[in-house]
C-alpha cells in the first residue's frame, strides 16, 4: 500500500502522471477538483479592482484548502491512494499570492492558522503522511504552450502570465529544500513525454524503485 501526491505547474501533466500511477498502484485516485468552482474563473478573470474589493485569491486559497484537507483526510485513512494536488503544497500557492499583494498579510496569518490546526488533526490519522511527493517539471515556455493547448479559456488572459512565472520560478526549489513530508521525486516532463509509452513506463519505475526504498511493504 502506498500514498503517493503528485504537484507541479498547471499544464505539467500531473492528471495524466496521477491516473498512470493510480492505476499501477491500483490506488484511489482523487483529482483537483477544479470544474465548476466559480471563484477560480473570478480569480483569474477578475479586475484588480474587482480583486480587491472581493477578495478572490484569498476566497480561492480558503476553497482549495478546504477541498485539499477533505481529500488528505480519506487518503490518510486509506493509506492507499493518488492525489493530484495536496494540502501539503497549499501554502505555496498562499505565499506566492501573498507576494504579489493579491493575498494581505493579515489574510496569510488567518490562512497559517487554518493550516497549522488542519495539520494538527492529521497527526491523529493512523497514516501520518505521503510515502511519495512526485514533482513534475517542465520550462516555463512549455508551460505557457500547454497551458494555451488545453484551452480553458479564464487561464489564457495574459495578464495572469506574471502569475504563473511567479509560480513557476520558486516551485521546484520549495520541492526539493523546503517539502519536508515524505522523499520527492522530480520527473522532468521537457525530457520524457508522458504522453510516449516508455516514458510512462519509465515514470512508474521511477515511482515504484522510490518507494521500495523508502518502504518494502508499500508496494
């Protein structure tokens, strides 16, 4: 049994790589739940008037933490499953918005407090954390082209071109020295092609050489 989540950049590939491994693994899946939240459209369509004044990043950040805390809870219960996205890497997406003033410092304080006590709970689960975080890489360039490919319209205003390099430039970096919950495995998705059946292949040996590492009996 294992728990794996999977992070990185919109359009990086992460609901292809979560539904490979999920079913490798033969583990729950559970995808970000994105379809219909009405205040993500507002997030990246809004003025930064109409930002202000609503308060949209911080209303989005508080959505997406709760839906993130509600699928931790079932997988650390499970204690086999894939997530695509995690309450772990929560507080990134928090920072950044906080950097770039879309998110006040008073917000982020309320926001930490939220997180610490989320965290806290969890501590009760009888899994304590993910056997595996797999971070997915790619240029910014391909991000930006992947992100156009796949055609959601309120992710095509240029105007959210600063947000995503943003996110893009200190993601890894927080991965790799600032995620502390379980190994990391980066998977450079510029150099193998999820979409190319070796390169799935290769991912899935990758994931299942980590966790045999880290935990005999996980697989």
């Amino acid at each position: 049994m294992a728990l794996v989540t999977i992070g990185g950049m919109i359009g990086v590939g992460k609901t292809t790589a979560a539904s490979l491994i999920s079913q490798h693994l033969g583990a729950p899946l559970h995808l970000e739940n994105v379809d219909g939240n009405k205040i993500l459209e507002k997030f990246y369509t809004a003025t930064p008037e109409e930002e202000q004044a609503k308060r949209y990043p911080f209303l989005l950040q508080l959505s997406f933490l709760n839906s993130r805390y509600a699928d931790i809870k079932r997988a650390l219960v499970e204690r086999h499953a894939v997530l695509d996205r995690s309450i772990y890497e929560d507080w990134y997406f928090a920072r950044v918005n906080t950097d770039m003033d879309r998110i006040s410092e008073l917000e982020f304080s309320i926001y930490e407090d939220l997180l610490a006590n989320m965290m806290e709970e969890l501590s009760f689960f009888p899994k304590k954390a993910p056997d595996l975080f797999v971070f997915l890489h790619a240029e910014f360039d391909t991000i930006v082209r992947r992100i156009s490919t796949r055609g959601r319209d309120f992710e095509q205003d240029d105007s959210q071109l600063a947000y995503f390099h943003r996110l893009w430039e200190g993601y890894r970096n927080w991965a790799e020295t600032k995620y502390n919950q379980s190994p990391v495995l980066v998977f450079d998705t510029e150099r193998y092609d999820l979409a190319d059946p070796e390169h799935q292949q290769y991912l899935l040996e990758l994931v299942d050489r980590e966790l045999a590492a880290q935990n005999p009996d996980a697989l």
